[in-house]
C-alpha cells in the first residue's frame, strides 16, 4: 500500500501528466471505426428547428476524448470486425450521456461543461430541457438501429438508473450522515452504469463468449468508478483545467469522495457542521474553502487515489483470457488512463 500511495502521490505532484499521444495508442486498433462513429454521430444530431439545431452544433463542436465509445468500440473489436449493429449502439449510448449531462447541468445550475458554455447557460433552462429530450429520443432511434432488444432494454434500464442516481444525489441533500456506501451507490448508478454497459453492449454485439461479456462488464463498472473518484479528485486541484471552476462540487453540494474520508477518520464538529451547511448549499466562499483545506490535510485525497489504485488492480483481473493482444493492450492503456488522466 505505501508503494501505491508514493507512486500516486508522485503524480498528483506532476499533475497527473499522461503522454500525448496515450489516447491515440488506446484508440489505434479502431481508429478507423472512430472516424467513421464521429460521422455517425454528427449527422445524426441535426434538426431544422433554428435553435434546436444551434444547440446541437454547439453540443457537437467539441466530443471530448470519446471515452465511452472508444471503450464499446474496443470490446466489440475483441470479437473481430467492428459490425454496424456496434456502431449504431456506440452512437446512441454516447447520445444519452450527452442528454443527461445536459439535464444535469439544468439541475446543477452549472455554466461550464467539457471547458464550454453549457446549454442551459448559453440558452436557458427551458431550452436545455427540451435539447435534453431531442438527444434522449434520438439516442432511442440509434439503438434501435442494432435490431437487438437485449440492447434496447439495456439503455432503457440505463435511462432509468442514471435518473435514479440523480435522484439519490439529491435525496442525500437531506441526510446528516456521511458515509462511502451511499457515495458508491451514487457514483455506480451516475458514472460506472454508462461505462459498464457501453462494455457489455460491445462485448454482446462483437458476438464473446458469456464469460468474457461478464467479465468486460465488470471492468466497465470499475473503470467507471475509477472515472468518477478522479474527477472528484480534480475539484481540489488548483493547477488542473478540468473545465469547470475549483471547488464546484461544494458549491452545487456535493460532498464527494476525499471530504467523507475526512469527516470519518478526524472526528470534529466543526467540519461535519460545516459539510452539512455545503450540502445544504448554505456554506460561503470561506467555508468551502475552510473545508477543501480540511480536506487535503486529513488525507483525503490520499486515500482517494489508494480506492482507485485498489480498482484499477481489480479491473485489470477482468482482461486476463482476451484473445486479442492489441484490443488487451488498449484496455489495459485504457484504465491506466483512466486513473491517470489530468482532464
């Protein structure tokens, strides 16, 4: 464990820096089949309605790193040539995602997403709601394109359990207590959903085995897992551009990882007064920041990387017994990255 936490420590000291040029090596053995996904999805989002059709291009103008398709697309190469059914699935997983972040940053009030106005901020609530569904319906019509009802009831049941982890994440507004289980609850309905079924729908369309379909969906749960604790990680870290402002999960209430370590291994009623006032969103400027410096002296952030540390060492008992050496390689590129990412 201490040699964990001295390797982590040593990046989170240089920022995380990742080479350039790891995403290209995690998306080499599809990079074709990306090109043509990005056309996909493109030109499936349009619309004639003039305001419709300025949010989606302003949704489209920046896709961001492509995580979740690149992660679909990789296991159902596993299984051989990249099928359109794949494709079509890629698109309309990654079309849901887009929808609830836009949906969420309604709920959020957040101005900022991917290192751009959010839609809501650049239109208004009204708008993005309506922008929301649009995606949500055409994420629908891309799926079914896959002519697999296993992967319709599969984004229907995705639909329903990010709404419920949002659900949950405001339920816990409400309560005094503190504790991993609930966070986990959130992050794995929020985060690790999309992650593991854009796993099991490549795995399931690439046409794998029953256990290797389980095992990638797996690693898709705890990828994502791992995801979310670095993101949670980057509301602390003043010198990463992560695109949205330091300190905004305590201001929209959220009370994430590092600070429930914090508050349960330093007992003090100072801070659990103060992380119930940042839940409430009663907390000033000060107090955040009186919080966030708590934080980081409590070891909170240590302990975070050590949780994703000990994820990472699972998920990457999940690729053992692939057949593809260059699809096993990316994987395991993948989650490192996904533990290592400075964005």
């Amino acid at each position: 464990m201490q040699n964990y936490l001295f390797f982590f420590l040593t990046l989170r000291k240089k920022h995380y820096l990742c080479p350039l040029n790891m995403l290209d090596k995690i998306q080499q053995p599809i990079s074709e089949e990306l090109k043509s996904y990005t056309s996909l999805f493109r030109s499936a989002l349009q619309a004639d309605n003039p305001l419709l059709a300025a949010a989606l291009a302003h949704l489209t103008r920046r896709l961001g790193k492509m995580m979740r398709p690149t992660l679909l697309l990789l296991c159902a190469r596993e299984g051989g040539a990249v099928r359109p059914e794949a494709m079509h699935a890629a698109a309309g997983l990654e079309m849901l995602h887009t929808a609830s972040l836009v949906h969420d940053d309604v709920v959020d009030e957040s101005d900022m997403r991917r290192g751009q106005r959010s839609v809501n901020a650049l239109f208004d609530n009204k708008a993005a709601v309506l922008v929301g569904d649009f995606i949500t319906s055409k994420a629908l019509t891309e799926v079914s394109l896959t002519h697999s009802l296993e992967a319709v009831e599969r984004m229907a049941w995705l639909g329903q359990t990010l709404a419920d982890g949002e659900m949950m994440q405001l339920s816990n507004t409400q309560s005094t207590v503190f504790n991993e289980k609930a966070y986990y609850e959130v992050i794995a309905k929020k985060t690790a959903a999309l992650f593991s079924t854009c796993a099991f729908l490549g795995a399931r369309l690439g046409g794998l085995s029953p256990t290797k379909v389980e095992h990638l969906e797996r690693f898709g749960h705890l990828v994502g897992l791992c995801f979310q604790i670095r993101d949670d990680i980057f509301d602390f870290d003043e010198d990463i551009d992560a695109g949205k402002p330091k300190g905004n999960d305590m201001h929209e209430g959220k009370i994430t990882l590092p600070v429930i370590h914090a508050l349960n291994t330093t007992i003090n009623a100072r801070y659990h007064h103060l992380a119930l006032r940042v839940r409430a969103m009663e907390a000033s400027k000060l107090e955040v920041q009186e919080l966030v410096d708590f934080t980081v002296a409590s070891g909170g952030l240590e302990y975070a990387e050590s949780e994703m540390q000990r994820l990472h060492d699972e998920a990457l008992t999940m690729l053992d017994g692939l057949d593809n050496d260059d699809i096993a390689a990316s994987l395991k590129l993948y989650l490192d990255y996904a533990v290592r990412r400075n964005v």
